[in-house]
C-alpha cells in the first residue's frame, strides 16, 4: 500500500456549525468559535472535518435549505472567517469536508422564485406537476410528513419536495441546472477545499415517471421511487467528469436507498463517488411509519448489517462507519446504556467506530459520551422533522405524551444540543443563552472534565484513534466476524501483511465469557476498563487483541 488517497486513512470529525462554539454571545454556533477550537480539534487526533451546511439558508431544515450557494449563512459569519478557518485547517495538516445539498434547494434560491414565475431557463429547473389544489400529482409521502407535493396558488401548479415543502427538489434531468450545481462546486473547490458530502445524493434521479409507491413501506419507497434512479450514476459520472476529476477531491455520498446490491454501481473508481454512507443500521429500529414508528433490533440484526456492508466494500469501493451524526440520536443513548455504564458503552462505541473496515466519522461530542436530551413538550423541539411528526401523529390521534417518547428516542433535537465544553454556564458553548438549551448534565459531561480524566472517554477517544493509526490493519484489513448470532457479543478478526487483530466487544449489561478464539491471541492491546478479567468481559467491555502471524 504505497500512498493510498488521504480519505482511506482518514479519521473525520463532524461539526454541526450551529451548536459546535458561539463565539459572538448571540447564542449561535458559528465559524470563529470553530477557529477558537481548532487546537482542541487537533488534539483529538482526527485528519479531517466535515461541515454540515453553512451557507445562507432560511434554516428550515437546520441549513439544508440553501437559498444562496455562493454566500455564508450570515449567522455563521464571513468568507473571511471562512478563508481564516480553512487556512487554520491546513496549518494543523487538517482536510476541510463541505456539505453540499444538491438534491433540493430553499424555496427561497432565486431560481425557483424565478422557476414559479415561468422564466426559463429556471421553469425545469424544478419538478412542476399541473392538479387541482386538493389532489396531489401522486400518493408520495415526505420525509417530513404529509405529501410531497406542494400546491404553488401563485404558478398554478404542484411542485416536488421530498423534504420538507421550502425544500423544492432540483430537477437534475435538466442539463442547464446539472451546469449551475457544476459551478457551485467549482467555486468551493477553487477555494482550496478538500472534500464534498453530498447531502441525499441516492435521490439526485428518481422515478420522473411519477407512479404511485405500492408499498406503506417508507424506507421502501425511498429506495424504489426516490433514490436508485435510471440516470443516478450517469449524474455522478457526468460530475466526475465535468468537475471532480480536475481536483484533488475526495467525494463522499449520503445514500439513503442504496442497498448492498447496487452500492458499487454508485463507486467505481472512475466514474463514482470515492465514499457511501449507508442507512443498514441506522433504519434498524425504524417501522414502516419510518423514524417515529419505532421496532425492536437485535444484536444479530446489528452484526448482519456490518456483515454485509463489509462483504460489499472488501469486493471494491470504500466505506464509511459512523454510529450517529446530526440526523440520528447519540450513540451512547441508542446503542450503548447512556446512565449505568455512560462512560464504558460509550468507549465501547468508540472502539466499534475506530476499528471497522471503512473510514470512521465521529460526531461532535461523542469523543466525550454527550447523550440524549429529553424534550418536555413538543413546543420544545426545534427540528422540521419532528415538528412535522407531531402534526401527522396528533392528526392520528396519538397524544403528546406518546409522541414525546418516539421524539426523545429516535428524534434529531437529540442530536443537536450544544457541545458541552465546561461546566460553567451554557456549558461553555456561549455567554449567551444558546439556541437550544444544553443536555441538563453538562456538569457532569463536559471536555474539560475529561480532558483531565485519564480514564475519561474523551482520552480513550484519543488512545484509540492513535491505536487506529499506529495499526494500519484496521485501515486495510480484512474483516472476518465470529459470534455472528452471540446477542451480547460482537467480535470480529482484521488480517493485512501479518498482523491479526481480534476486537471482543460486550454490547450489554451483562457479564459475559470470552470468545474462544481469544485464546490464540497473546497480547490485548486496549481495554476500557481499568484492568482485564482473564476469562470474563465485564459490562460494555470492549478489548482489541494482537499477535504477529
Ligand atoms: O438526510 C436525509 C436522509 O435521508 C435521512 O437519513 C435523514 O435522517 C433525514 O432526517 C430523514 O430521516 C439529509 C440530511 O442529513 C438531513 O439533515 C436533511 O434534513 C435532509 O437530508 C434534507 O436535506
Ligand atoms: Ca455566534
């Protein structure tokens, strides 16, 4: 493996811009309170961060509504700031990730103000359907709920939004829209940075055709009609071509609806994204009705994704391992045990995240274990998505309090409270109140606590991200699993050039044994306990052992 793209070896840290660092006590995140932690982002041992969206937006969608492509959201501050904190990036040898939304725009871009005033070229920049006001073009559902149809009483005509209705998707059947998005890259690009996540790419080609879905399924219908469409990787080849193969980019794609089957159709190696981030574990416990419509999951289950995704990636392409982002609840609170063993599961998850084939993203806060928030009232949640829950489950008849449970398990507000940096008040994030109220425990989870704490999971964050790239197995390996229907236990071996690893992690509250195959490996590399039981794994335990072949 002589010098293999900078993203294989890559561990990525994902900032959420709104809740990372205010640096101006308006109480919001914004890019100089990224600059003032850039040391702290170092420290981590990380060798890249992604974005989410920071562009100027109406914020419908927590910025994944773009009404100008080429400018900040003023909020988060200036191109200088922007220019200051990428150079800032580089100096520490960090890659700069952006978070492009190229699937849909705001409602208020100047195009599709200008599309639903008939002006060409910008009518086909979006999907318009003729109707009557009380009956949509098809029976597609939203992701946000209701129909994905919106009635425009202005232009006379419905338009498609997958997402929510100020999210119109982007008709990329039309070549003078593909022309513009090419633009907008460049732009970012010529900027010096270094990698696109591109937000809902699966969807960029869908069934124009329009049927109605036959299934109540909604994760079937994204990947039967939403994503996976006639012309999806002749879209990415097109971008390739026309754009990212005159950079020196690394291309990461956001795949809801892709399956094991046809994820490499969307990777290949000249025509296709350089990454996937795929969805098999994270619907796991998502019922027909989607993200509230909570399931029970299994071990097994749990193990026979990573299974399956890692049999897909050894073939070709590369993959991405992540167990929660901005969209999902923390891992600590929906994998892990977020009050007995808060600490342990959440380096257990950590130890997951950092030896899986594929390259690791972790999400801010996780290096320190930060949990779930409980949202009291419904008034409280500050997410469309949720919001938009609430109106379809009240119309059903389903009480707040009920609701609430599916909100605080499977909701994004989990996701989205603020960085807790220090016990002081707003937890450090601002001096200001913030826009959403820090997790009641930041007293007792916060950095600067655990940067302190040798045994805190913020420095095992950093030991086995330093284990990780000491170990370039865990990079290149092979991934061979054992105990595939174990519910307590997930193990699995990673083989290249002569070094065999084997991880050993406890995914519950109860002691358990050993798996024989410890007994062939010598030496344990790591625990997160502070000392190792002989023949027995403690609660959460996770161990990574070694030999020389
Ligand atoms: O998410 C799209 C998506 O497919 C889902 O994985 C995501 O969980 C969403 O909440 C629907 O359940 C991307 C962004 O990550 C998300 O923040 C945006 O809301 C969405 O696209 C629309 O841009
Ligand atoms: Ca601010």
């Amino acid at each position: 493996m002589n010098n293999p793209a900078w993203w294989k070896e890559a561990v990525v840290y994902q900032i959420y811009p709104r809740s990372f660092k205010d640096s101006n006590a308006d109480g919001i995140g914004d890019l100089r309170g990224i600059i003032e932690k850039l040391d702290y982002i170092q420290s981590l041992g990380v060798d890249a961060v992604w974005l989410n969206p920071i562009f100027k937006s109406p914020n419908d969608d927590g910025g994944y509504d773009i009404s100008d492509y080429y400018a900040l959201q003023p909020e988060f501050g200036t191109m200088a700031d922007f220019d200051e904190l990428l150079a800032g990036l580089h100096q520490r040898k960090l890659k700069l990730i952006i978070d492009l939304v190229l699937n849909h725009s705001s409602d208020e871009h100047e195009w599709f103000q200008l599309s639903r005033q008939g002006k060409k070229p910008y009518t086909d920049f979006y999907f318009w359907k003729p109707g009557t006001p009380d009956a949509p073009p098809n029976n597609w559902p939203s992701f946000f709920g209701g129909s994905a149809w919106q009635w425009d009483a202005g232009a006379g005509k419905y338009y498609l939004h997958l997402f929510s209705k100020k999210q119109p998707d982007l008709n990329w059947e039309t070549p003078a829209l593909r022309q513009e998005l090419y633009k907008v890259m460049r732009y970012w690009l010529d900027k010096g940075v270094d990698g696109l996540r591109l937000d809902v790419i699966s969807a960029i080609s869908k069934r124009t055709d329009f049927p109605n879905t036959d299934t109540d399924d909604f994760n079937e219908t994204i990947r039967k009609y939403y994503a996976n469409g006639p012309r999806l990787r002749e879209f990415i080849a097109e971008a390739r071509t026309e754009v990212w193969n005159n950079y020196d980019v690394m291309t990461v794609g956001e795949g809801p609806g892709i399956t094991p089957q046809n994820a490499l159709e969307f990777l290949h190696p000249q025509q296709g994204l350089n990454m996937l981030f795929h969805f098999g574990h994270m619907f796991i416990d998502q019922g027909p009705g989607g993200r509230f419509d909570p399931i029970p999951w299994t071990m097994k289950e749990f193990k026979q994704v990573f299974e399956t995704w890692n049999a897909t990636f050894q073939q070709a392409g590369w993959g991405s391992v992540f167990l929660g982002n901005h969209d999902f609840p923390r891992m600590v609170s929906r994998w892990g045990n977020d009050t007995l063993y808060r600490q342990e599961s959440s380096k257990l998850l950590c130890t997951l995240l950092l030896t899986m084939p594929g390259t690791p993203f972790i999400y801010m806060g996780d290096e320190i274990g930060m949990t779930n928030t409980t949202l009291t009232s419904m008034a409280a949640s500050l997410d469309v998505e949720t919001q938009n829950g609430w109106v379809q489950a009240r119309a059903n008849g389903i009480p707040e309090a009920e609701f609430l449970k599916y909100a605080n398990y499977a909701g994004r507000d989990n996701a989205r409270t603020p960085v807790q940096w220090t016990a002081d008040s707003h937890a450090g994030f601002s001096t200001a109140r913030p826009w959403m109220p820090v997790n009641a425990n930041y007293a007792q989870v916060n950095v600067a606590q655990q940067q302190a704490d040798p045994q805190s999971t913020l420095t095992y964050f950093k030991n086995i991200t330093q284990l990780r790239k000491r170990h370039r197995v865990l990079t290149h390996g092979s991934y061979k699993s054992i105990e595939t229907t174990h519910q307590q236990l997930f193990a699995y071996e990673r083989e290249w050039q002569q070094e065999k690893l084997l991880v050993v992690l406890n995914f519950s509250d109860q002691v358990v044994n050993l798996p024989d195959e410890v007994s062939a490996y010598p030496v344990c590399l790591i625990t997160n306990y502070p000392a190792v039981n002989p023949g027995l794994l403690q609660p959460w335990e996770a161990r990574i052992y070694t030999y020389k072949v």
